[in-house]
C-alpha cells in the first residue's frame, strides 16, 4: 500500500463562495491537501517495533541459536569458515548462504556478538517482509485495508514462538514478495509510445535482476524458492498484457540467471548440497531435560566458556546457545548434512560413551584428549567426572557447567 494517503476534503471546491478565504487571508482552495499516514503504515510500523524489540529478547534457542553461530564462524575466518557446531572445515555446508554472509559482513564490519546480528538481523527481516506486503497487494488490489489484514496472522506466528522463528525462511518469504511485485508490474507494462522495442518485456537488466533474486531465495530456502517460481510463472502469464511470445526469450534468461547464481554460490552448490541428515543413525544424543531447559538463556554458562573451545554436552537447549557465543560442541543434535557420516556417528557415540556411568576415567580422558573437550556441561542426573570442576550452575534447571583438568 502507498505509506500515505490524501484525507477526504470536508467540503468539494464546487461548494465553496467565490470569496472564501481562511482567516489569514489566503484562499482556502489554495491550500494544499492534507496527508495522512495510511492505516497499513501505522499498523504495520507499531507490529514492526514491538517484534523488534521482542527479538532482543528472545533465548537463543534453536534456529536463533544456529544463526548466530554461523555469524560467529564467519567472523573468525570468511571465506573459510568451521561448521556452525563442530570444530572441523565446514564443506559444502549450506549454512553459509547470502543471508549468512551479509550476517558475517555486519559482525566483522560492526564488531557486533552473533546472539547481536541475529537480534539485528530479525528487524531487517521483518522491514523487508512488510514492505514486500505492502508492494504486491499495491499491485494487486486498491483496497488499501488488504495488507492491514495480513498483519494479524503475522504477528499471531511470530509471537506464538519468536525463539523458534526461522529468521532465513523469513528473509526469503520477504525477497520472495518483492520479487513477485517487481514481476507483476514489469509484465504488466505496455509499450509507450515511440518505444524503439515494443513488447520487449521485461528489459534484460530486470530479467537478470529477478532471476538473480530468485537465486538468492534459492541459496537461503530451496522450498520457497520453488514457490517463488510457481508464483513468478503465475503472474507472467495473468498479467501479461502483450502477446507472451516475445517474452519468452528474456524470462528464459531470468531462469538462467537464477540457476547460474545457485550453481556458482562459492560456499556449495545450491543446486545439489545435502540438507539436514534424516538418518535416525546419524542423529547426536537426545536433548536430556529439553523441555525444562528450552527457555534457558544459558548466560551463567557462555560468560565462562571462550569462543573457539569445544563442549561436551547433550543438552539440545545447551549447544545452541554455547554454538551461538562463538564455542563448539562435541557432537551436534542435528548434525550438518555437509559433514562425513562417519565423523557424524563416531562424536555422537564418544559422547554417549563419556557420559556413560560404566565408563571408566581413562577412557574419558581419551575422548577430551582427541577432541579437544575442555568444557562440560551436565544435566543434573549426569555424572561429574573426577577430573572436572564445577564452575556454574543453573538454579533453575539444576545443570552445571564443569572445567575438564588435563593431565
């Protein structure tokens, strides 16, 4: 909708005395017509501000979780960053998509934390998300009370569960409505007069410039991406207002374009990277206490634990929030399809084996030893190794968080 709209006039000129004129002297038809915030503008600009604030709040649980580690390995080393939760050279890992990267640039240009780009990040998201409401309803119906509605379901989502809101998928939806906005009004358009091409619609330059978009969403979010091209091929055979056949050539080369980004992507190939595993085999251990500890912020944890040093733990809560300040976990809940299933199934099991109770001392210190393991977080049924000492705790949840002595 247009962010601002004319105010009815109380009485048309027609009824107006010739001589009408305000009391400082100026004729009152003069004037110029008073503007108004549009309702979508008010409405859309208080839901913006009050889920923008709630997403300083929010744990970093889950996706938030997630994100913010992948700012974090981004910020050590960009263009060759470490998985989000293990300390090994990520490959191929579809984590590292435009969104993220524009996440790393923010962090290393802003010096801003992970858990504060992602914070960050969720007001962009929302901005762009409202704007592309606003653009493709503009184009598509007059009634500017249309997006007004939209707003309701959106904030009931977001505010349902905002630790668990999936910031990429966000900012792909978002791209996504841009795009079918530009789409429609470029398809829409009619040769003006003395068009030198007349039905040579869309111009290269904005076929490249959606293809290319639709690449990014592809990079970010693959299934939007296939709504999105549903949506795109919609809108240009309704809205084409011209014979579609000299179109075809130049929507053709968007299709390109968007497949040229996907495949070109130097992080892994959008095209054919694995997605999350859905091997039970391959899973890490199970979230121990995760209901209890699902809103635990974990601060009394990640203020001991540096960035860059590795932690054993099952706790699902537990490692995102330890990932996303920067630390490492032994063994991931949903460990990254880009990382070898045999590395996937033997931290998964040295980790079961460490918090095993039969498991005796030297076999512990052989698994800290050969993958770093220098913290430990338990649950409050867990074991304390002997060689551990306990530096935090939760009152809450009644974990702790244990230094590992090496010998």
């Amino acid at each position: 909708m247009p962010l601002f709209s004319a105010a009815s006039a109380a009485s048309s000129a027609a009824d107006l005395p010739p001589a009408a004129t305000a009391g400082d002297g100026t004729d009152e038809a003069a004037r110029p017509s008073l503007w108004l915030p549009s309702p979508y503008l008010v409405l859309g600009g208080l839901l913006w501000a009050v889920l923008s604030a709630a997403a300083w709040r929010a744990p970093l649980c889950c996706e938030a979780g997630l994100q913010a580690a992948v700012v974090e390995r981004l910020r050590v080393n960009l263009l060759h960053p470490a998985f989000p939760m293990t300390d090994l050279p990520a490959v191929a890992s579809a984590h590292y998509s435009p969104y993220a990267l524009l996440q790393g640039l923010a962090a290393r240009a802003t010096e801003l934390s992970g858990p504060s780009v992602v914070a960050l990040a969720a007001s962009v998201n929302l901005l762009l998300l409202l704007t592309g409401i606003g653009r493709l309803t503009r184009l598509l119906t007059p009634n500017r009370w249309v997006p007004v509605l939209l707003l309701v379901p959106l904030g009931l989502i977001h505010w349902a569960d905002p630790a668990r809101w999936s910031a990429p998928t966000t900012f792909a939806v978002a791209v996504t409505l841009h795009v079918w906005a530009w789409t429609g009004r470029v398809a829409a358009r009619v040769a003006e007069p003395g068009d030198p091409a007349p039905g040579r619609t869309p111009r290269w330059r904005e076929a490249a410039g959606i293809g290319g978009l639709l690449g990014v969403v592809l990079l970010v979010h693959p299934q939007t991406a296939v709504g999105a091209a549903i949506g795109c091929l919609t809108l240009i055979v309704f809205r084409t207002r011209i014979r579609i056949r000299p179109t075809v050539w130049r929507w053709a080369f968007a299709a390109v374009c968007a497949v040229a980004v996907a495949a070109l992507w130097p992080y892994y190939n959008g095209l054919t990277a694995p997605r999350a595993p859905s091997d039970s085999l391959t899973a890490a251990p199970s979230a121990a206490e995760g209901v209890e500890a699902a809103g635990e912020p974990y601060a009394w944890a990640t203020a001991y634990v540096p960035r860059g040093e590795v932690v054993l733990t099952d706790s699902r809560p537990a490692m995102y929030a330890l990932a996303g300040h920067g630390a490492y976990v032994l063994a991931d809940a949903l460990p990254d399809a880009g990382l070898a299933t045999t590395e996937r199934r033997e931290r998964s099991r040295a980790v079961a084996a460490y918090l095993d109770a039969s498991t005796p001392q030297a076999g512990r210190d052989g698994i800290t030893a050969r993958y770093g393991v220098r913290w430990l977080l338990l649950t409050r049924h867990q074991r304390l190794p002997e060689n551990a000492t306990v530096l935090a705790f939760s009152p809450r949840t009644g974990e702790v968080l244990a230094r590992v002595t090496t010998g």
